[in-house]
C-alpha cells in the first residue's frame, strides 16, 4: 500500500498536471479532504458531447492503490447524474482490472471518450441508449453549470 506521504505528493503532482491543461479544471468541493476531488472535463472532440461540459467527482481515497469512485454530477446523456459509474479497470467496482500507477488525467480523458461509445452501455451509472437531442440540451445547459467547489462553467474554458 501506498503511504500517506507518498500518497499526496502523488495527487498534487497530478493535481498540477491537470492545471496545465485546458480541457479539465481540478477542484476541491472540501478544502479539508485532498481525497475528494472534483473535476470539469470537456466533452470528446467531434462527437455531439463537444460543446459539453460536464463536472465529476472523483473518491481518491483508495488511489493509486486502487481505482477511484467516479460520478459525474450534471446530466449529459451518457451517464446517470450522481451516479457511481462502473467502469472495467478505471473505477472502484473493478479494482482487479486496475494499472496501479493510472493518472487522473487518464481516467478523466477516457470517461470523456467513453460517453460517445454507442454499444455496451450497460454498466452502472451509464445511460443504456444514447439520444441526440437530450445530449445536445444537456450541452448547452452544462455551460451554465456551478458547482458549491467553485466551477463555474460560464468562465471555464474560455
Ligand atoms: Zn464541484
């Protein structure tokens, strides 16, 4: 197991990697707990969810250990809002198909490109069918989205 110090130096690293980036935003919903973390992401380039932008909370308890609690917590049509997301080998229901050592910027860049995939929808917290026009509504609504961790998509990204 990874100890506590070695632990959070990993997470600020990460934390300073996702900083640099301008498709996802980092922040913390409780300045007392550097496990839980929330994150705004873009939606994948060239697919419907582009002009999306969607918020998720990540349980970084057990990482890198294991894999996080992910849900994303705004509607974008691909996975239930406030929903643990079941995930093979990113999210904590599947901690035997975890690469120790997987970034969050990786595990967020795939939960960005898994939201188009069209088959296999079958998992927890994700939408079985996906539907053009609750996804484009829910895309333009994410850009006014706020969250009490400080997002705020109307300045996000700009
Ligand atoms: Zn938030």
């Amino acid at each position: 197991m990874t100890d506590q110090q070695t632990k959070m130096k990993i997470l600020a690293k990460q934390f300073g990697d996702i900083k640099k980036l301008k498709n996802m935003a980092a922040f913390f919903p409780d300045k007392k707990n550097p496990f839980l973390w929330h994150v705004s992401f873009k939606g994948p380039e060239d697919s419907e969810f582009q002009e999306g932008i969607y918020h998720c909370q990540l349980n970084l308890a057990n990482y890198p250990d294991k894999p996080p609690e992910v849900m994303v917590l705004n509607q974008s049509g691909a996975y239930e809002p406030n929903t643990l997301i079941c995930i093979v080998g990113l999210t904590h229901y599947h901690p035997e198909g975890w690469t120790p050592g997987t970034s969050i910027e990786a595990i967020i860049t795939a939960l960005s490109m898994i939201m188009q995939l069209k088959s296999d929808r079958s998992g927890i917290g994700m939408i079985g069918t996906l539907n053009s026009s609750d996804i484009k509504k829910y895309a333009a609504k994410s850009k006014e989205y706020t969250c009490t961790c400080g997002a705020d998509h109307t300045k996000l990204f700009k």
